[in-house]
C-alpha cells in the first residue's frame, strides 16, 4: 500500500498515513468548507489498509485537533467507527488523542468521541507525547 | 445617501460590536477572519475556552450561511442571498456574543423556525443526546452539512440562543441569530 500524505492548511490538518510502521497521524485544525470532500480520500485509504491488514500487527494513530468544526466532527465520528468495526474483528487498534490542557472543550470532545467507542483510545494533554 | 461612517460607527459601538462583516462570505474571508478574531480575543481578558467557543460559534454561523448561499446558487434569489451575509462578534454585559444574519427565503423559514424552538426547549443533557444522534446518523455525501451546527451553538451557549425574522416580501425574510458564549 502506498503512503497517504496531505500537507495541512489553514482549515484542513495533516495527515500521514504510513502502512510502513503502521503509523497514522491526523494533525491541526479541521474546519474546510466541504468535510465530506476532504475526508473522502482518506476514508478510502482507511477501508484498503484494514481490509489488508493483519492480526498481529499493531497500528498507532496519533490525533491532535485544536479545533474540529461540526461537519469535520462527523466525519471523524465515521472514520473512529472504521476502526471500531475493525477492532471488533480482531485487529489491534491503539488512539492516542492529544489535547492543549488549557481548552476543556476540546478534551470533552475527544471524551465525547471515545464514549461510544470500545476500542483503547488514550487521551492525553499535549507535552505528555512519547 | 451620504456615507456617515461616524454614524455607522456609533451604531456599531451602541450595539457592543467589536467586530463585523458585511458581504459575500468565501470560505478564505471566513478563514482570515476567524484568525482575526482569535487574534483580537487573545488580547481581551477572556479565557482560552471562551475565545475557542466564539471562534467556533463564529465559524458555525458564517459556514451555515455560506452552506445556505450554496444551495441557493442556481434559484432565482440567489445573487441576493449570498450577497446578504452579515456576522458581528460583540460584547454586552452577558459576555462575548455572535451574531450573524442573511436572507432566506420564505419557504425556508418554517423547518428553521422549529428546529431553533426544539434546540432551545432542551437542557445541557438533552442538547447532547440530541447531538450525539445527528452524530451517527448516515448522511450522503453531497449533504451541505451534518445538520450539528445549530446544536453544538447552543451547547457552547450560555444562554438561550435569540433569533429573529424580519419579513422584507413575499420571498424573502433576514433572518437573525445571536448567541452568547
């Protein structure tokens, strides 16, 4: 599988997709004018790396999102059931959510998202990363 | 009419308005102007979590009304409606407010009307059950938003959200929306 890689900008975060290490990372701000558009590519991403994935193998994703507008919200409420589904089946799915301690709304959302999920999903304040 | 900006001013001050712009909403003014507003909180004693929720609720708003022009391109009102954007972050003795207006057609008022008296009949909890639904709810792609705006304002509100319709003629009303952090 290749590497997904889209640079950040003022509305749009960055995300590295790396099937390498088994790496993932969705960094920034999310508030673009077409969520759906932006994150439809990564979607598809998404459903061609679990649907290779294996067992064992064990895949990190690493979230820091200052700021997430409504739309961006649902999207990343489809994409965290993605890995949900693929938890449930077996597959060994880590989040680790990072926040700024001194934005409360922003750890409730992160606590908000983890509610309804059953996979491990840490939340962590910003300055704690490994 | 003469331009009187002093005048103009002075209403803008009267009414708390710290901030405002008026005209066609691109998705780089809401952009620029979002960071201008962060910017201008950062230097007013309000916390860090009262400057996220007025930028969020700031970019809810204009995003919602940049959405409404969107689906409204091809009608014959269109031009009108995206031209109509309105948005002011102010402050009154409440707190930080922001308030933002646009034309809406008539047609479009009643669904609007109800869904704003649904959102201010509930409490903190039932803002988020109802919030958490829309959530998970499946939408299509092509959807101009997820329909979450609204109620994640007034969960970031401290108090009821206020709106008003002022009727202009038969097809058209400004709508207003005002809502305090």
């Amino acid at each position: 599988m290749e590497t997904l890689y889209i640079e950040a900008t003022k509305s749009t975060p960055e995300i590295q997709f790396d099937p390498g290490n088994n790496k993932i990372s969705i960094k920034g701000q999310s508030y673009p004018e077409n969520a759906f558009k932006f994150y439809e590519p990564v979607f598809v991403w998404m459903d061609a790396y679990l649907k290779q994935l294996e067992q064992e193998v064990v895949v990190e994703l690493y979230f820091n999102m200052p700021y997430i507008n409504t739309s961006s919200s649902k999207c990343m409420m489809m994409f965290l059931e993605k890995l949900d589904v693929a938890h449930q089946t077996g597959k060994k799915i880590m989040i680790r959510w990072y926040y700024d301690r001194e934005n409360e709304t922003a750890l409730e959302c992160a606590e908000e998202f983890k509610e309804d999920l059953t996979l491990p999903f840490e939340i962590n304040p910003l300055g704690e990363e490994p | 009419m003469d331009l009187n900006l002093f005048e103009l001013q002075k209403t803008l001050q009267s009414c708390g308005i710290l901030i405002s712009f008026s005209g066609r909403f691109s998705q780089e003014i809401i952009e620029e102007l979002g960071d201008a507003v962060k910017k201008y909180l950062e230097t007013e004693s309000i916390s860090q979590n009262d400057t996220y929720n007025v930028f969020s609720i700031f970019i809810e708003q204009t995003q919602n009304i940049k959405k409404y022009s969107a689906v409204k391109t091809n009608c014959l009102g269109g031009e009108k409606i995206a031209n109509s954007g309105i948005v002011t972050i102010g402050k009154t003795e409440y707190g930080h407010f922001v308030s933002s207006g646009n034309l809406m057609e008539s047609e479009d008022t009643y669904a609007l009307t109800s869904t704003l008296a649904r959102i201010n009949s509930l409490d903190k909890v039932g803002l988020k059950k109802l919030y958490k639904e829309q959530l998970k709810k499946d939408i299509s792609v092509d959807s101009p938003g997820a329909g979450l705006g609204l109620i994640d304002m007034a969960r970031k509100a401290s108090r009821p959200i206020e709106h008003s319709f002022i009727r202009l003629d038969n097809e058209f009303y400004f709508f207003t929306l005002k809502v305090y952090v």
